[in-house]
C-alpha cells in the first residue's frame, strides 16, 4: 500500500514537471514569434536621408494612391488613427498652417483601424489614404501616431512626433514657412 502511494506521488509529480515544461516552451515561444524589435523613435537616424519604402497607398474611396505622388517635390505624411484625439488636436493645429504652402503636399496616412468615409474626412485638412496592410508605418517603424513626416523627392528629410506642444507647434510652423 506505501508503495502505490509513493509511486502515484512520483508520477504526479513527474506529470506536474512536465506541465510546467510545456507551459514554458509554449510561452517563450509565443513571445519569441511575436516580438518586435523596439519602434524607430519618429527623429531617429535610421529614418533620415534614405528612399520612403515603396507603399500602398489607397483613397477612402478605394483608388490607389500612383507612388509617384510621394517620390516627387516636397510632402509631408500625417501617420494618425482614426477616433485619436492627439491626431484630430494635431489636424486642427495642421488646418490652420498648410494653406501658407501651395508647393508642399500633405497627406494624412491612416495604419491603424478603418475609417468612416463619410465622418472622418471632414476631420482633417487634407486627403486622408489607407495605409494597406499596414506596411508602410511597419516598414518605417512606426506603432504611434500622431507622426509627421517629411518627403523631398521621396527621400526621408525630417520627421516630427505628433500632438505636439504649442512650442513644437510654433517650431513646426517656422519650418514650414522656412522650407525652401
């Protein structure tokens, strides 16, 4: 009788062991699959002074965004999301200052969640595209918005985080009117 206790208790044991094992290679491997390396901070070196990845771009209506548009004269992408209130603070800040500029493009660029067609345009001051997939804000190591970013010829010149203080406001606007 003292024996089948004991071996019932080492198998539990073992069987315990075991559990425990699995659960650990289980989560190391979720978490070995699923981790990133860490975001590309919006003015980081890395981003500065190369090509934009190419992108797929589309219109809340669907039409695809010709890449070209983004390789050619000055534009500044607007990553936000939409139902983002730091993004329509920093629409509405953009709203009041891109006017001054005829000669430099901007374009919101939504990575994250769907938009309303209909309710989410009237928010924002310029055309809003899809980023599909999201691969461009992936590419670019991006996981937060609001972000600006700034294109001369489709090359990364500069790059702003969003919901900006009125002195990063103020700073943004002396460089737009500044851009030559």
């Amino acid at each position: 009788m003292e024996n089948d206790k004991s071996t019932r208790l080492k198998w539990k044991l073992i069987g315990l062991l075991v559990s425990g094992l699995c659960c650990v290679v289980l989560v190391s491997g979720y978490v070995i699959r699923h981790r990133r390396e860490p975001p590309v901070a919006a003015n980081s070196a890395p981003l500065m002074n190369r090509p934009l990845p190419p992108a797929n771009l589309v219109y809340l209506g669907g039409a695809k965004l010709d890449d070209q548009a983004l390789r050619n004269g000055k534009v500044v992408l607007v990553f936000l999301a939409p139902n983002c209130p730091p993004c329509e603070a920093e629409a509405q800040f953009l709203k009041s200052i891109i006017d001054k500029r005829k000669d430099v493009t901007f374009y919101g660029v939504v990575s994250f969640g769907t938009l309303d067609a209909g309710r989410t345009q009237d928010k924002f001051p310029f055309k809003l595209l899809l980023d599909q997939e999201p691969r461009l804000a992936g590419t670019l190591g991006l996981y937060r918005v609001p972000i600006k970013v700034f294109l001369e010829d489709g090359i990364i010149k500069k790059s702003w985080k969003g919901a900006a203080s009125n002195e990063e406001r103020v700073a943004f606007a002396k460089w737009l009117e500044d851009l030559h």
